[in-house]
C-alpha cells in the first residue's frame, strides 16, 4: 500500500493556518549564482529562444527555492494567466490525492462505481475492471481515445460507452477524456468542481488567485484542459511538489502523495529500442498526470510548450509557458543550456553578465509590424462590407481609422465585435470574440474564458493589402487576416498560428 494511504491526516483545520496575505506570498529571489546557477548559461538559454522554432511567451527558473531568472515575451505580461492545456492534468490529479487522503474514494475504485445511472446497457468486463488508478496512469485501455466525447452533452455517458479494448492498466494511451473523468468523480464525491475543491487546499496555501476552468455544459471542470494560471503559479506548484508537498514548513499535499503521483507508473513503448527511447522526453515513463522526463525529472506537460519541470537532483523548478509545433526541441534548450549551468555550491558574483542577462530580458519582445509607409487607405475608411457565407460566421467587417489605430467590426451570426490595432506597436484591449483553440470543437461552458485579453496590430504591406495580427495574450494563440482591397471588392485570409497550412478564404463586397 502507498506510504500516502497509510498517513491520512485532516487538512481542513491546518490549511485555514496556511493562508498568507496573498500580496506577501510572491516567491523570494536571489541572484543566480548565489544559487549555484552561472548567469552566462541562463544567458545562453535566453539567446537560444530567438533563433529556435518555438515561440517563447514566458520562463521562470527556480533554484534551491529562489526565483533565479524570469522573463516575459512583450505584450506577455507576469500578471497574465495563460492558457494550460494539458498542464490541468497535474491538478486534476491532485485533486483527485486529496480525495483519497479524506478518504472520499480509494485508487482500487471502479470507475462504473460513481455513475450507476450513466452506464451502457451492458458493462463489458474491462468497463467493469477500470479503476481510478488506472485512470490516472493512462491505462484506460480504449484506443483510440475517445476524443469525439466532447461533442456529447453527457460526456460521462459517452466515455463511458466508448469500448475498452485493452485491459485496463496494460497499456498506455494519452486520453484527456479519461482525465475528464477523474474531475466528474472528485465533483461526484466532494459536492464540488475540482477548481472550488481545490481553492482551500491547494491555491490558497500557495497564495495563488485567480485562476479559472473551463467546463462541459453539465458544469464539471474539464480536467484534462482548460485551466488558467500566472507563469509564477505554475513555478509554485513545481516548487511545492519539489518539496515533497510541504509549503513554508507546512504539509499541504497528503503524505508520500508526491512521490506516488510522480513515479513511473507505465511505460508508453515497451518495444521502443533503447536508443530511441534515450533521446525522448515523452519515453521515460508516465506517472500520474505527470510525465518522467530524461535526468532524472518529471514535468506537467501542456500542449504547444507548457512546461512545469521539476529537477530534484537540481532542486531546481522550471515553469514555461509558450507556443511551438515541436515540444522536444523546447525541452532539449532547457537540457542544453540551463541544467549544465546548475553547479554545487555558490558561485562568484558574476555582475557584468547578470547585467548582460538583465538587458537581455528586458529587451525580449514578440515583434509589432514595423510601423507603415504607405498611409491608412482613405477610400476604406469606414467603408463596411458585406461578406459571403463562410465557415467562420461572419456577415460583414468594417475598417476605419481614429488616431492612427486601425479599428476592424466583426459582425458575426451572435454578436458583434470591435477590434483595435496598432501601427508599429501593440495595442493591448480586449475582445469577446472567441480565438483559436486545440479544443474549441467541445461542448463547453466558457464564459469565463471573456472579455478575452488581446494585443493588436496592423501594417500596410502595400497600398492594397492590410495585415492584422490579433494575439490572444492569455493563451498560446494568435489570429492572423490579410485583407486585399479590389475597388469595392475585398477577400480576406484568416489562418491562426497552430493550423499551419489551414486558411479561410473570406470575400466581400462594400455595402
């Protein structure tokens, strides 16, 4: 039995003791070689994001405790959440530690246990045998994953319907949906979502606010996605499990629940030859909602570049947030640059290159187009024009001109929306328009997902062709339209940053 299970304690009382003013509750600093960090690696490692393919929005290095380096990607910002993807996971998972260490549910439960009236007609006998456990580690035994859940309005019903076909804690196969379920049984046996379950228990010891979740339709966190956090909420949550669960002296997290919830627990290709397997982050082992990762660490780990690292042979956390179409190219610069530059002991005081460094972070910056030459098009201002039917809803679009600043309305099947854009710089507002999305074709409750916070701006590539570039700053995405203007004709092209070779294609006529 896991040492967790055997030391159950009440936390109720004692996490009322933990909560801090959050304004005191931002992590300490220091210096990076008074941790035993040399600057001129984390240098490296900052200089190494400007040529590579994945687009960096924010890093946050911890060592021995201490914040050591951090950084924002202009008009990223530390006070902006973003978007998790599967980084929920590791929360989900917590809660679902938290469950057991109350005793609500047991990792042997079965999963038909909790939903007796949303089972299929006939319960094979792997349905019958899946376990939380088994949930947990990815092993749920469908195959494929039955993503296509999502567009149920019961999805407990639908995952629960969908065929197993392994037996349950064989195989390993990522399913978000099976995370999905972990959330809907802590809900079932707690009373609340696992966002509100975890407010007392977790967010508020670690003085983290905030934060918010997306759900189905039927009011569950969507668990496997959908969470939001500040990159420094990210770093804290590695920093806790690096921690062994334990937060300026005091035990949040049950007992051993750390060490049960991030060892291996299956391996994804047991056939994967050795060699192959030694140059990947996603071949060391899966744990509980956590990845293992090559030197010894494991990591949160969330679509297009989100990052929670945990280095115990380091002490060191690393949080990352981030757009990339290669996520291993990511982490091998985490591996390249900044774990040689982790030394034992104290380091001399290195003060031109932190002063390099410092420069360099502050001039970091995901570029505004370069401020236009040719002139905003006189014979468009303020001109509206109607669009012919097209996939994404919209039945006509003005442009007009105030001070300089590009203002575009959308007038969509529902609603109408007004964006602004700047020319040579960002212009930061905010837009219920909804963006670009790996999960957008679900059924869900997002209304807390808006007013969604925006950066825009624009530029004339020549007299005929605008360009506008709408980034979704609490988010990994971004929207991107090129308008060519025809005399009274325009068509537009829409594509976002994560559907490379995907475009809509929209034209209109002015009214």
């Amino acid at each position: 039995m896991p040492s967790f299970l055997r030391s159950v304690a009440c936390f109720a009382a004692l996490q009322a003791a933990f909560i801090l003013p959050l304004s005191a509750q931002h992590l300490p600093h220091s210096l990076p070689e008074a941790e035993g960090v040399d600057s001129k690696g984390i240098l490296n490692f900052v200089n190494a994001t400007r040529t590579g393919k994945t687009e960096f929005h924010s890093f946050m290095l911890l060592r021995h405790g201490k914040v050591v380096a951090e950084a924002w990607w202009n008009p990223y910002k530390p006070e902006l959440r973003h978007t998790l993807y599967s980084c929920s996971k590791s929360f989900t998972a917590t809660a679902v530690g938290f469950a057991i260490s109350e005793k609500k549910l047991k990792l042997s439960d079965k999963v038909i246990s909790f939903f007796p009236d949303q089972l299929p007609a006939k319960v094979s006998d792997n349905l019958a045998a899946l376990s939380v456990k088994d949930v947990l580690m990815m092993a749920d035994g469908q195959d494929p994953e039955p993503i296509r859940v999502g567009l149920d309005s019961n999805w407990v019903k639908g995952f629960l319907a969908a065929p197993i076909v392994h037996k349950p804690g064989t195989v390993f196969l990522y399913n978000s949906v099976g995370t999905y379920m972990l959330s809907a049984i802590v809900q079932k046996v707690t009373g609340q979502t696992v966002l509100e379950y975890l407010k007392p228990r977790l967010f508020a010891p670690l003085g983290i606010s905030g934060m918010d979740w997306e759900t189905d339709i039927k009011g569950i966190n969507t668990g496997g996605w959908g969470l939001r956090l500040k990159t420094e909420d990210m770093a804290k949550f590695a920093q806790l499990f690096l921690q062994k669960g334990k937060w300026n002296g005091k035990q949040i997290l049950p007992v051993g629940w750390v060490e049960e919830a991030s060892s291996v627990k299956i391996i994804q290709h047991p056939d994967m030859p050795q060699t192959k397997r030694d140059s990947s982050d996603w071949e060391q082992g899966y744990c509980y909602q956590m990845w293992r990762c090559r030197n010894n660490a494991y990591r949160g780990d969330g679509a297009f570049g989100q990052y929670m690292i945990v280095m115990p042979d380091q002490d060191a956390v690393l949080a990352v947030t981030a757009e990339t179409a290669n996520m291993q190219e990511e982490i091998n610069l985490v591996w390249q640059y900044l774990l040689p530059a982790m030394k034992s002991g104290k380091l001399p005081a290195d003060k031109a290159t932190n002063a390099q460094l410092q420069k360099a972070i502050k001039e970091l910056a995901l570029p505004a187009f370069a401020k236009s030459k040719a002139s905003f098009a006189g014979n468009i201002n303020n001109k509206t024009y109607s669009l012919e039917p097209n996939s994404l809803k919209f039945s006509n679009i003005s442009f007009s001109n105030t001070n300089g600043t590009c203002q575009v309305t959308i007038k969509g099947d529902t609603a109408t929306y007004k964006l602004d854009f700047d020319n040579g710089d960002w212009h930061l507002g905010k837009t219920n328009k909804p963006g670009p999305s790996l999960t957008a074709f679900t059924r869900e409750i997002r209304t807390m997902l808006f007013p969604a916070k925006v950066a825009g701006t624009y530029n004339w590539e020549d007299d005929h062709t605008l360009q506008l570039t709408l980034r979704y700053i609490e988010s990994p995405h971004t929207e991107r339209f090129t308008c060519v203007f025809d005399n009274n004709k325009v068509t537009i092209r829409q594509y976002n940053s994560f559907e490379k070779g995907k475009e809509t294609v929209l034209k209109g006529m002015s009214l």
